[in-house]
C-alpha cells in the first residue's frame, strides 16, 4: 500500500477540522451547558448529540469484536461511500474502479464528486476476475470497490479475487458486506488488522431492521476513521437515532431470529419462483433477496404493480437482462406474491 499520505487529497490531509462544543468538553460531570448555544428549554433534545457516538461504539465494538477507534458511522452507508471520494479522490484527476454490476450508489456518488468510475464487468455467474479489476488499475486509481454478497446479483464475491487485490493493490479496497449476516460465509472485519488498506461497510438498514434511522458502519484501521471523523458533518448521526440504535443492540439476539426466518423463507420462496411458467432461471443467493430472470421482466414488473406489489425490475443493468430483484419479506408477503404469479 502506498503510503497513507499519498492516497488521501492534500486538502484533506492538511484540513484542520471544525471543533464544536461538544468535542472541546467531552465529560459528563457537568452540570450546566452554556457552551453551545443551546436552547436551555426542552430537553433532551435541546442539547447537540455525541459528535462521536461514543456509547453506541462501545456496544457495536463488543458485538462485532472490533475496536471503537476503528469505528466510524454514517448517516447510513450512503455516508460513508461519499466519503470515500471526498476523502481519496481529487476530482478530474483521480478514479475508482469497480465490480459491474454491483450497488449503483459508488457510481453516482463517483459522478457527484467528478471523479471517473470505472466498471470491470463480471462473468455471467456474477463472479469477477482479479486480474481484468487489476488491469483497470492505473497511477491515480485510488479506491477499488466490492459488494459481497453483491447487490443486485445476490452471490458472495469469491474471496480469492477480494484477497487478491487486497494483497496487489496498493491504494484502498472497500468490501461492503450490507448483506454479511445472511451470506454464511466469515467477515472481513477478521482481516482489518492486518490490512491498513482495508475498509469494510456494514449497515443497520437490512439484517437490523433500522433502514429507517439511517445509520451505516465504516470499519478501518484507526488512521482512516480518524479523517472520516475530520471530514464528516459535526453531529452526523442525529440523537434520536444514537438513542434507538442503543436500545436495539441491546435486544440484538433478536437480529438472528430474523435472519434464521429470512434464510427460511429465501429457499422456499426461491423453490416455488423456480416453478413458475414466467421464470427463466434463479440465481443463487447469499442475501435477503434474489435475482431471478423471467420470460418478460417489464410485463411481470407492471402485473405485480397492479397487484399492489413492488419489486425492482434490474432488467437495463449489465448481466441482468430480463431479471427482476426480489426482496424476502415475510411468509404471508411471499405467498401473496407467488399467488399473483401463478395466475400468468
Ligand atoms: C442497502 C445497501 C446499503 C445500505 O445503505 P444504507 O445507506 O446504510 O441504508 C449499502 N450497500 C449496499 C450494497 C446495499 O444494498
């Protein structure tokens, strides 16, 4: 890996941080707050959140065996994707390559900050080649990005290829793992110790069943969480959702009952969509959906709309021909789907 100097932005790297009030007085002994220009009426929610999400790092630090200084968290995943360019990439100058097809946020956020996205198609097993991603790679290449399992193609990214370029490339690797808690297979949260170059994302928003309180997981070794903190909005992660993410990790043994359910009803579902007249071929599935192609995706997209059911038609992205994405929901949502499409 280069060194970390020479991948991050010089802006970046020299930026002094804003310091708000909540990071200059960090204890909790205190009494009384006239520092921040808060209202002193309606509390809680009168007082600015931990700049830091310093408790809720506790908890996720024990839970996913890492450390809280290589935890950085974002208002959702989203986040965290964008920081990736703001903080490697200068823009017209530097690029990132990537799987194709995969989750269509790196490309877009790639566009937002100027920055070229460059797509290294896979096979039609959805797999890639790590020499076709490294061939990609040139002088100003900064970021490679992997989604394991993969959206929309639903498979675990064979691990050889990640380790690969991890171990060829030398700027930084991002393994977005949203799907990690359906995928069987292990983390590579395991190797962020041993690989400076390392960034995995992780979220609340599937697994958890927290889309709604926006917040995504970045993990690093600490040099890079420390300039995701030194670019990221002052209170990124708003109260509220600080609070409620507490509250839930702390019930977090229910998050493997409903994964058990998800993997449940995921071989179900996917054996009843194999037999239906409008299916061509189901992909394998490492997540809480699946792709399946079919005879005429728009025509079955437009029927289940009328039906009163959404899935995402994928049909326009590359490998996906014909292919509708369809996300496990519970047992009577499935049913209601699979009845809908028996009568086609
Ligand atoms: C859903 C999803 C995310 C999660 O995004 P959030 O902003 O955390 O909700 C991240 N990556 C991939 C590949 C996803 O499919």
């Amino acid at each position: 890996m280069k060194k970390l100097e020479e991948l991050v932005r010089p802006n970046i790297w020299s930026l002094s941080p804003y310091t708000s009030a909540r990071d200059e007085y960090q204890g909790k002994d205190a009494k009384v707050f006239l520092d921040a220009n808060e209202n002193p009426y309606n509390d809680p929610v009168n007082r600015y959140p931990d700049p830091l999400q310093r408790e809720l790092k506790q908890r996720i630090s024990v839970i996913k065996g890492v450390p809280a200084d290589s935890i950085f968290f974002g208002n959702g995943s989203d986040e965290a994707i964008d920081l990736m360019y703001r903080i490697f990439c200068r823009p017209g100058i530097d690029n990132a390559v990537a799987i194709e097809p995969t989750y269509g946020m790196y490309g877009v956020c790639a566009d937002i900050n100027d920055v070229e996205y460059r797509r290294v198609l896979m096979d039609e097993n959805f797999q890639p080649d790590a020499d076709k991603l490294l061939a990609a790679v040139d002088a100003n290449t900064k970021l490679i990005f992997f989604c394991s399992p993969n959206n929309p193609s639903g498979n675990n990214i064979d691990r050889s290829v990640i380790d690969k370029v991890l171990d060829s490339f030398d700027g930084i690797v991002i393994v977005d793992e949203a799907y990690i808690d359906f995928a069987g297979v292990p983390s590579y949260l395991r190797q962020l110790e041993s690989r400076p170059n390392l960034i995995v994302l992780q979220t609340f928003s599937k697994a958890w069943g927290m889309a709604g309180i926006r917040l995504g997981m970045a993990f690093a070794q600490p040099e890079i969480i420390g300039i995701m903190n030194k670019v990221k909005y002052p209170y990124n992660i708003n109260m509220l959702t600080q609070q409620r993410a507490i509250e839930e990790v702390m019930q977090h043994d229910r998050v493997k009952n409903w994964v058990d359910s998800i993997l449940k009803e995921r071989t179900r579902l996917m054996d009843e969509f194999r037999k239906l007249n409008c299916t061509i071929k189901v992909y394998p599935s490492d997540a809480n959906f699946f792709l399946a192609r079919v005879k005429d995706a728009t025509a079955t997209y437009n029927y289940l709309v009328d039906c009163g059911i959404i899935v995402r038609n994928r049909s326009k992205i590359a490998l996906c021909g014909n292919s509708l994405r369809v996300t496990i929901g519970t047992a009577p949502e499935n049913n209601a789907l699979l009845d809908a499409l028996k009568k086609v």
